[in-house]
C-alpha cells in the first residue's frame, strides 16, 4: 500500500488544518503532503512553531515551480 495521502480527498488548499493525525498509528499517512512538507520544515529550534512562516516558504516554492515548468 501506499502511504503518501495523494488522492483527492487528501487535496487542501491551505496546508495549516490544525489536524490530529498523530493521535492514531499511520493516521500520519492521511495528513496532505504539503501539510506534512510545511510541518517537516518546523524543524531545528529556531524554526520551531513558526507554521505561517513556513506556509508562505512552500507557496513562494510552488509559484516559482509554477512560472518555471507551466505546471
């Protein structure tokens, strides 16, 4: 099985849905991707908590990737 959360139900327009998705075992799986990527990049003291600032990170990457491939 796959465990990257890809389908549709999964797709978030906003990666900050204050979730429980830890509160069960592989429930982790469920969470969209790009909420997991925003919260991964949370990490190492300084960045900790930091949730909006790292919300607005990942959508400046995806509007550069946008004007860059067109996709």
């Amino acid at each position: 099985q796959d465990y990257i959360a890809v389908k549709e139900k999964y797709a978030k327009y906003l990666p900050h849905s204050a979730g429980r998705y830890a509160a069960k075992r592989f429930r982790k799986a469920q969470c969209p991707i790009v909420e997991r990527l925003t919260n991964s990049m949370m990490m190492h003291g300084r960045n900790n908590g930091k949730k909006l600032m790292t919300v607005r990170i990942v959508k400046h990457a995806f509007e550069i990737i946008h004007l860059l491939t067109g996709e």
